[in-house]
C-alpha cells in the first residue's frame, strides 16, 4: 500500500440523487426529511430537463448547418427554462464566438464565470473573445486563469505564445 489510497470516483448527480431518495425514505423524523428532501431538490434542479436537452441537440442540428441564429435562439430558449444552469450559457457563449459575436459572448461567459469560476473551458473561451476583439492584456489575463485551473490544458504553450505575440505586437 502506498499511503495515500486513490479517492473514490465522485457520485454522479443521478447516484447523489438515489441516495437522497433512499435517505428520504427511512428519514427519521420530520426536520430531518425536510432536509433531505430539499437537499433532492438541489440536485434535481441541478439537472438539465428533457426539453432543455431537446433545445441544446436542435441547438447543434443548427450549428451543424452553420444556422448560427437558430442555434443561438434555441439555447436562449433552453436558458429561459432553467436560467440557473451556467453551462447553457457557456454553450451559447460558444455559438456566439463561432459567429464572430464576441461582445454577446463576453457577456454569456461573464454569466458562467460569477456562477462557476473555477469553469477552465469557460475560462479559455474568454481568452479567444478578448484575443478576438483585440484586447491582448484581458486574453491573456482570462488565458492565465485557465492554466491555473487546468496547467495540462491541450495546446496551451502555443496559444499563450500567441497571446503574448498579439500583446507584444501592440506596443506601436
């Protein structure tokens, strides 16, 4: 044995759900099954519903068709829904950045980011609106943000070399 023994693979929001059911069943008394069942409802309200995760598959059918309107409009209609999920605006966030609307994105990704800092996609993504709009001190300081989150991130020697090219080359 060496010590430290690896943590168990976290439980899944569906497991994480299980259980609060199970443990709503043999609850002991009533405060107790109050918090129970509200601790259920937090992770249910977690989920995206059926019809949220209809809009996001028609969203990409859209993308796929480079109807950049029509997937933005069907994410934004998945955002109406379930307002509380940040990864629905990180998806729209995306939509927006392929289709050059880089302030519309900066927008969404300001959304996820005060809901989920520690979201590194999010986090790059900013990066490539702000290197996009030609503000090289936010891309990179967005970019950084992302390294410290992820350091093993994909690519990233190359594009904080971009980066800091795009800054350096704003010195004229």
């Amino acid at each position: 044995a060496t010590g430290s023994s690896p943590r168990p693979p976290r439980k899944t929001l569906h497991d994480r759900l299980m259980d609060a059911e199970k443990a709503l069943a043999m609850a002991g008394n009533e405060k107790q099954a109050g918090e129970i069942s509200e601790r259920a409802e937090g992770l249910r309200s977690r989920a995206l519903t059926g019809s949220v995760q209809m809009l996001i598959s028609d969203s990409h059918d859209a993308l796929e068709k480079h109807d950049f309107q029509q997937a933005q409009d069907d994410l934004t209609a998945a955002i109406t829904i379930q307002p509380d999920q940040p990864i629905l605006y990180r998806q729209r966030a995306a939509i927006r950045l392929a289709a050059g609307d880089n302030n519309g994105a900066i927008t969404d990704l300001g959304v996820v980011l005060q809901a989920d800092p520690g979201d590194p996609t999010a986090w790059g993504m900013l990066a490539e609106a702000e290197h996009d709009r030609h503000e090289p001190e936010a891309a990179l300081r967005a970019f950084h943000q992302m390294l410290l989150l992820n350091p093993k991130s994909p690519d990233s020697d190359t594009q904080l070399k971009t980066l800091e090219k795009a800054r350096d080359g704003q010195q004229d």
